[in-house]
C-alpha cells in the first residue's frame, strides 16, 4: 500500500512540474508560424524572384507617416525584397480597393495601416482567398483572423501621457482630447489614460470636464472640441490630455485664444517637429517618442519572414475581437524638455537645429 502511494506521490509531482515549464513558456518570447495554415499559403519558394510585399497604410497626412513609408521601404528593400506602398488618404473604399489591387498583383505578404480598425476586416478575407498573409502595422484590424500585429505598447502611451500630466496636475479639472474613434489605437490610448485616472477621479481629486474623440484626428477638430470645452467650462481648466501631437497642436491654438497657452499642461505623441518645438517654447508639457526606425525594421524583417513560410518571433498576443493575434510591441518613450537631447536628437529623429531653432 505505500509502495501505491508513494508511485502515486511521484507521478503527481512530474506532472505538476511539467505544468510549471509550460506555464513559464507563455510569459517569454514565443516563437510561432503566423497566421492560417501554410498549405493554402503562397510561399515564396526560392526560383530567385524578389519577394514583393504589399502596403497599404490610411493616410500621409501626419507627419510621421510620410516617415513611416519612406523608412518602411528601405527596410524592406535592405533585405533584398521589393515593395509597394498605397495610400488611401482617410477613405475606407479607396484602401480596399488598393488592398485588391496589391493582392492581384500577387503580392507575397500585405501589410495594412487601417483607417477604420472594422472595415479593413474584408481586406484580411480577400487576402487569405489568395492565399496572403496579413501584418496590421501600428494599428490593430478588429475582427479578423490577420496573421501578424507590429506596433507599440499604445496603451503604455495613454499611460505616459497621464503619468506626465497628474504629475503637474494632481488635482483639478481636466479635458481629454482623444484620437479617431474609428481608430483602435484611440481606444488604447484612452484605455491607458484612464487607467491613471481613475484613482484620482475616484478619491475626486480629478473630474474629466470634457471628453471628446477627434474625427480623422485632425488638429481643426480637435480645436474645435477644445474651443467647446473651454466655452462649456468658463475656461475653467486645469490640464489637457492629448492623444497626439497634431492634434495638441489644435488645442493649443484654441488655448492660446484665451490667452491660456502654455498656462495649462498640454500632451502629445508622435514627437512631431510643431510638437517638439511647442515643448521647447513652453506651451506643450510632453509628447510619447516611437522610434520608427525599429517599427520598420521590426515590420519588414517579420513581412518578409511571413512570406517566406518561416516562423516569427513575437512578444504577446492581442485580441482583436475574434483571436489572438501573434504580436510584436515595441516600448514608447515619454519625451519632455529634460530628456529631449538623449532620445530625439541622440536617434537623429530631429537635428538639434529643427528643434532649438537655432
Ligand atoms: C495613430 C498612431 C499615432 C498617430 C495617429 C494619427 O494610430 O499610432 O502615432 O499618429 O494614428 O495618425
């Protein structure tokens, strides 16, 4: 009878170890083969023809995109593969019928800036019919099976911004100036402000006054909330929370109107120039520094492991409403006039020159 128990005894504790080593696999860097399986998958078998990567991206308008595109296709292109980039200026029919246009072109892996996080599902369908894979490049596509997701940590962005201002601002009245609604990284920018927030607003030291999405994250939108929210609030207002540098851009002209620029802390992202230079002079607090060089390299470096069927490293998994997507995301930096020289101008992302103006 001991003998029975002490086998038991024993099997119960390898099996319990090897739950722990499976356990501790998940949290490290995970290797996988992305997305649906590779057999309807057209991979790029080596006959010595370049692979051609697809990239649709939303809009130029922002001035990190146009960087975005440029430094995407050199990234690509230093790995000897081929790439075509289209730009659908904010039009959700236009980046579909460019996403058509690549997949019928037989591109061997498409990479998508959404618009609209929803509608660019049908892209990641018409692909898989052809047998492409999908990457979503900085934002996520919502419901859909897409194979790849490359972006930052967004919700750390929201965080650093809010971390930033209830610094200066503890207590007091605040407006949050959020992104795109149809843009699911507004949602994560928010999500991580508020997850600052919210102890403050609990103990009731900080009320949200006002709180409004952009549309199309265009800087005369968002002056145009800010302009509301002073009128709504008496220009009774203590901190603004941007979700981004163009759009800070707008609220702070509304500000300066009133004669409040530089007054109240302002945040941003995407360490814009217009926005780098505001920090200098004093009327923007912050913004979220995102190397793109390491987007881009990250990105084209994955496409073109995608393309050829080879496996991928990534750090987390994201729902997008339907899976778990294999994700890589990279760390955002909180950039302020303290720390500007070791992060901005070290990357040479801006020449001192562009940003002290001198
Ligand atoms: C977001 C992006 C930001 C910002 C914004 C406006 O998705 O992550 O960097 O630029 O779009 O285009």
């Amino acid at each position: 009878m001991k003998r029975v128990i002490f086998k038991f005894a024993v099997i119960i504790s390898i099996l319990s170890l090897v739950f722990a080593v499976s356990a501790c696999e998940s949290e490290k860097e995970q290797a996988v083969a992305p997305g649906h399986s590779t057999s309807s998958q057209k991979v790029k078998q080596a006959d010595g023809e370049k692979i051609k990567v697809g990239f649709t991206m939303d809009t130029l308008v922002e001035e990190r995109w146009l960087r975005d595109r440029e430094l995407f296709r050199d990234a690509v292109r230093a790995l000897g593969a081929d790439v075509e980039i289209l730009a659908a200026n904010g039009d959700d029919v236009l980046q579909i019928a460019h996403a058509e246009s690549l997949i019928s072109q037989g591109v061997d892996v498409l990479v998508v800036v959404p618009h609209n996080a929803e509608a660019t599902a049908t892209i990641v369908k018409k692909a898989h019919m052809a047998g492409i894979k999908v990457m979503a490049y900085d934002r996520l596509v919502k419901n859909a099976d897409i194979d790849m997701y490359v972006s930052f940590d967004n919700e750390q962005v929201g965080e650093l911004q809010a971390e930033a201002i209830t610094q200066l601002v503890p207590k007091g009245r605040y407006v949050y100036i959020g992104g795109a609604i149809t843009d699911n990284n507004a949602h994560l920018f928010k999500k991580g402000v508020f997850n600052v927030l919210q102890p403050y607003i609990d103990s009731g030291d900080i009320t949200v006054v006002f709180d409004q999405w952009t549309k199309d994250w265009t800087p005369a939108n968002a002056k145009e909330n800010m302009r509301a929210a002073l009128k709504a609030n008496n220009n009774q207002i203590d901190a603004v929370i941007c979700a981004n540098d163009a759009t800070a851009g707008g609220v702070i002209e509304a500000l300066a109107e009133q004669g409040m620029a530089g007054k109240i802390p302002v945040s941003g992202q995407d360490a814009e120039l217009a926005g780098v230079q505001r920090i200098v002079e004093g009327t923007q607090t912050m913004t979220v520094y995102k190397p793109l060089k390491e987007l881009t390299q990250t990105a084209a470096k994955i496409a073109v492991q995608m393309a050829k069927g080879e496996t991928v490293a990534i750090n987390r998994k994201v729902n997008n409403g339907k899976i778990e997507v294999p994700s890589v995301l990279l760390p955002p930096i909180a950039v302020d006039r303290s720390n500007m020289d070791e992060t901005i101008i070290a990357d040479g992302f801006h020449s001192r020159e562009d940003v002290y103006k001198k």
